[in-house]
C-alpha cells in the first residue's frame, strides 16, 4: 500500500517528469518479447508471461508524452558521436523474432511513429522451429504432470502445478536446475530438448503441429522478415542457437556471432549491425569478438540508462513489464526504479 502511494505520488507530483528531465542526454532502450492478444490466440496459454497489445497500446502512449521515439540505429549513432544527440531518446527492441511483432505489435508501433529494432535467431527462422523455452512450456502442459519428479542430473526437481502461480514457478525452477546441473550450454539445450521430446511422445502433441499458425510461439519467416526490413522495422542478429555467449568456448561464440551475422545479411542483402546477446549473457571476448565480426553496438538485458561515450557493446535496457500498475511501471519504464533498488542498496551496503 505504501509502495502504491510512493509511485502515484512520484508520478503525479512532477518527479517522474524532473527524473526524466535530469536524464534528458541518455539513451532510455526498452527491451520487449512477444505481444500477443489472449482473446485471439486461445489454443493454449505459456507460463511465461506476455505483453498484452492493450500494455503495449497505454505504455507507449503514456511513454510519448516523456520521450521521442528513435530507431536503434539511430540511438547508436547519437551514442557514438556519429549524429547530435537528441533529447529524450527512447529506443524499442524486440528479442527472438516472434511473428506477433508483427502482427500484433506492429499496428500499435504505428500509431506512436515507432521504428523497433527486431532480433532474430537464424537457425530458428530457417528451421522453422520454436524456441526450446516455448516448446518445453507446451510440452509440459500437454501431460498429467501435477507432482512428477524430474530426474536432472544428479538432482532432480518436482512439478507442482496445481495452481497457476505455483506451476509457472516450478517451470522457472526446472529450468534453472537445468543450467546449474548442465554447465555446458549445448550440452544443457540438448538435455532440455530430449526432455521436450520425453513429453511429447507421451502426449502425442508437440508445439510443431501448431508452430506456423500459433500467435505466441510462431516466428516471423525470411520472407517476412524481408518484407517489414526498413518499412516497419530494423532487423538485428540474436545468434544462430540462443545459446548463452558468455557460456560458450572462443570457437563457438564465433561462429555464433559471425555466421548468424552472414546469414542475415545474406537474407536481408544488407549490413547487418547489431547483435542482441541471448539471456543477456556475454562477456570481454564476446564483445572484441563482435567488433571483430563487423557489428557496431550489443544490447544486453543489464537494466539501465545509456550516456553518449558508454560501451556501445554492452548498451544497458530495461524491460517492457508484463504486469503492474500503471504507476509503478511507468516508473520502471523510465528507469527510475532501477535507480531507487541500486541507490537503496549502496545506502544499506
Ligand atoms: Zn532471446
């Protein structure tokens, strides 16, 4: 109740507004998945939670009386000194390439004149395959699964989906014990798979069968890609596998950058400048790797704002909220939240 009363009253008394007047000359880049609309895709419901058209329709619409929308090439360019920095700069990224940016998102982006920045991971568009987070998500619901032990490694973890929240929570917890018992990343996305395909012989139903048509899991195609590339949107890289970087060997984190750079540019016949670090996970030799490969600037999901002069490999976002109130995430959006928790714990520390 407190927290309620602090954030209406950051928002209406006018600090919101001086934060973001303080803040003026940094670079404000938000971070969004999918969009999607539950009255029209109705065939099933991910654990992980989605940004609503309606979120996205009020944020941007309360966030364009604060800021001025700027693409991400753009933003970069400001930062690097290449372009005056403008005031007020917000940026719009989308990780994974969903089909419902498009779709769904797209109309909107529209109406505010917003140009997003979409990352795509190459061997998913090509394949035609869901991500591992959706499909083992789909997976898991299609089998009785309330209270089943899953051995994972050496542990083991059980599924209590007995209630929303509860379930959603043990799906978060799965995969998290995967990633502690399976250091290495290609080992642990192929343990997950095989997990995957466990459930599904059991059920019968896999998310491939509804994959193209499915408004939340469905990625957007080449052709589709090349279709909205500049008129509606910018295209980024975001790997080939969604493997975690900064997990990965020298020799694979290469060939993640520089062949989903190729391959990109190969289906876009354009340079292709910005990489987006899967998970947010990267480190030093990831970023000299990636100037090496030719790309101008990296996002990672570190929250924050960005100031011309920053490491353009490691450019901080905040993400777009999925629930909350209005005030809070407005807060939030601004990154003044962010600001708060890091300024509370340097007083506590
Ligand atoms: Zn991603």
């Amino acid at each position: 109740m407190i927290k309620k009363i602090f954030f209406a009253f950051v928002r209406y008394s006018g600090l919101l507004r001086v934060w973001v007047y303080i803040n003026r000359d940094k670079i404000n880049i938000l971070m969004l998945h999918g969009v999607i609309d539950h009255e029209a895709d109705p065939s099933w419901n991910p654990l992980w939670d989605r940004l609503s058209r309606e979120r996205l329709d009020r944020y941007l619409g309360m966030l364009s009386r604060y800021y001025q929308f700027v693409s991400l090439d753009d933003a970069v360019d400001m930062l690097s000194g290449n372009k005056r920095l403008e005031r007020n700069c917000i940026v719009l990224t989308f990780d994974d390439g969903y089909r419902n940016n498009i779709t769904h998102a797209l109309p909107i982006l529209k109406k505010y004149g917003v140009t997003a920045t979409i990352f795509v991971a190459t061997k998913f568009v090509t394949e035609r395959s869901a991500f591992l987070i959706d499909r083992l998500d789909y997976a898991l619901q299609s089998v009785k699964i309330n209270g089943r032990k899953i051995s994972v490694g050496d542990s083991s973890s059980t599924i209590q989906a007995a209630s929303r929240e509860e379930f959603k929570k043990s799906y978060s917890d799965l995969r998290t014990l995967f990633r502690e018992q399976y250091q290495d990343e290609i080992v642990c996305t192929k343990k997950l798979n095989e997990l995957s395909e466990d459930l599904e012989k059991e059920s019968g139903k896999s998310l491939s069968d509804i994959f193209e048509s499915d408004g939340w899991s469905g990625l957007l195609t080449w052709d589709e890609i090349r279709k909205t590339n500049h008129t509606d949107a910018e295209y980024g890289s975001h790997t080939v596998d969604h493997y975690r970087l900064g997990q990965l060997d020298t020799a694979e984190m290469s060939l993640q950058l520089d062949k989903s750079k190729l391959i990109m540019e190969k289906e876009l016949g354009e340079v292709c400048k910005h990489i987006c670090y899967p998970v947010g996970s990267y480190n030093s030799e990831t970023i000299t790797i990636a100037e090496k490969c030719g790309y101008i600037s990296g996002v990672t999901t570190e929250p924050g704002l960005n100031s011309k002069g920053d490491n353009l490999f490691s450019l901080k976002r905040i993400s777009f909220p999925t629930k909350g109130g209005d005030n809070e995430c407005m807060l939030h959006l601004t990154g003044l939240q962010h600001y708060l928790a890091e300024l509370k714990s340097r007083l506590r520390a």
